[in-house]
C-alpha cells in the first residue's frame, strides 16, 4: 500500500532562501484558498442546477394541469373522442347534433373555473346543444376525486347528476381538503339537501355500475388523448385554441353554422 508521506517541496528543498520559502507558502496558502474558492462554486451550480430542475417540474405539471392543448394549427379541432352513449350524463338536447363533451375532475381547481363558463354555454345554447360530462379524476394528485365522481352518479340514479354536479363545485373549496373519512359525510351531507332517497343513495353508491362508469370515462379519456383537466371535446374533436370565454363560445358558434 502506497501510504507512505511526502515531504512538501518547502519541507524537502534545504537549499532555498527565507525569502523563498515565505514565497513558496504564501503561493500554497494561495492555491488552498483557490481550491476552496473551486469547492464552493461547484457545491452552488449544483444546488443551484438541482433547483432550476425542481421548479422546471413544478412549472411543467402546472402547464400540463391547465394546458388545454394549445396547438400550432391555429386554433379550434383536434383529436377524436367516442360518441355519446346512454350511460352518459347530458345537459341540453341529447339528440342535437351539437355535442359537448367536458372530461372533468370535481377536485380540480381548473375545472371549477369552467364551470360557469360551461353553465353559460347551457344557457345561451339550450336545446341546440347537448353538453356531456365525463369523469377523469387525477386521484394521483387529487386524493377525494374518484369519491366525488362516484357520488355524482349515486345521485345520478336518482335523475340529479346534475344537481350534485354543482354542488360538488360549489363546496369544492370545503371538501376538497378533507380527509378520507370526513369527506364522505359531507358528500353524504350534499345528498340529504338534495333530497335524495338515502338508502338507494348509499346502495347506488357500493355499486360496482357506479364505479364502473367512472372507470370507463377515464379509460375512454386516455385513450381520446386527454391529459389534463378540464378537456374539452366538440363534435367529437379536441378544442384547442382559446383562452378567454368568448373565443371558447365563438369555436361552439363556428362549429355550429356548419352543421
């Protein structure tokens, strides 16, 4: 083993002057001073490299959360979703052939943005259109999602979908945050001010029909393409393109006198 010390070149060399041995340790106080200088700088790109890398994430899973599928194409259609079928919750005319079609999570403070804007479009279309709502909770990030989608359908049973629907938006910043247990009184809380027959509620609700209509608007999201809430679909393509309400409602008027 190659463990034996080394002298210095200020230790090992007898024939320098003082003066020249003052030089030498002043250049080796110097090259220290210069390697911790070194030191230093590398440990600060590092941290400041692993920073830029957290918050490059943190600002992509924003943009992904909210991205609504901007493409260079302009503005308005893309990508194909399935067709409305019977297990499918709509406001409006189901048989107009201006369809709708939002796949939204309960939980989603996005999807809560939309939701008036969404209500408008109701309003100024009525019977012209039918809108369509289809579950894709992220229960990656949104713990009471998949919960609040199945409580949506139990009510669902009952013919209010969609007075649950709006509620659950309504009270999202109440239950959004609650625990497992807590959450499920407080939708069951919703359900008694709805009205709604509580035995069939909470039969409906340990239902595996109720659970498997969730699954299946997720699965159906995937494979549509979508990756962030809310998604919206227009006869059948993507809506991209827009970002102020009017222009969402002036794709739907654009789409509309070609039909």
């Amino acid at each position: 083993m190659e463990n034996e010390q080394q002298n210095s070149p200020i230790e090992g060399d007898v024939h320098l002057s003082n003066r020249e041995r003052k030089e030498l340790r002043k250049q080796d106080r110097q090259n220290e001073r210069d390697s911790q200088t070194r030191s230093r700088a590398t440990k600060r790109f590092g941290m400041w490299t692993g920073v830029i890398l957290v918050v490059g994430f943190i600002v992509w899973g924003m943009i992904s959360i909210v991205s609504y599928n901007n493409t260079d194409n302009g503005g308005g259609l893309s990508t194909s979703v399935s067709e409305v079928s019977e297990s499918d919750n709509v406001k409006g005319n189901r048989d107009s052939n201006l369809v709708l079609i939002e796949y939204s999570d309960f939980q989603c403070p996005a999807c809560r943005s939309f939701f008036p804007l969404v209500q408008q479009v109701a309003e100024e279309f009525g019977d012209e259109i039918a809108i369509v709502y289809r579950h894709f909770p992220l229960a990656q990030i949104h713990a009471n999602a998949t919960l609040a989608a199945e409580i949506a359908e139990a009510a669902g049973e009952q013919g209010m979908f969609w007075e649950m629907h709006d509620e659950l938006f309504n009270q999202q910043p109440t239950w959004g945050s609650m625990t497992a247990a807590d959450v499920r009184e407080e939708f069951a809380r919703y359900a008694v001010g709805l009205g709604l027959d509580m035995d069939q509620f909470n039969s409906d609700l340990d239902d595996n029909d109720v659970t498997g209509i969730v699954r299946d608007n997720y699965r159906d999201g995937l494979k549509a393409g979508v990756a962030s809430t809310p998604t919206f679909f227009l006869n059948g393509q993507k809506m991209s393109g827009f970002s102020t309400a009017e222009e969402f409602i002036s794709i739907i008027r654009e789409e509309q006198s070609k039909l």
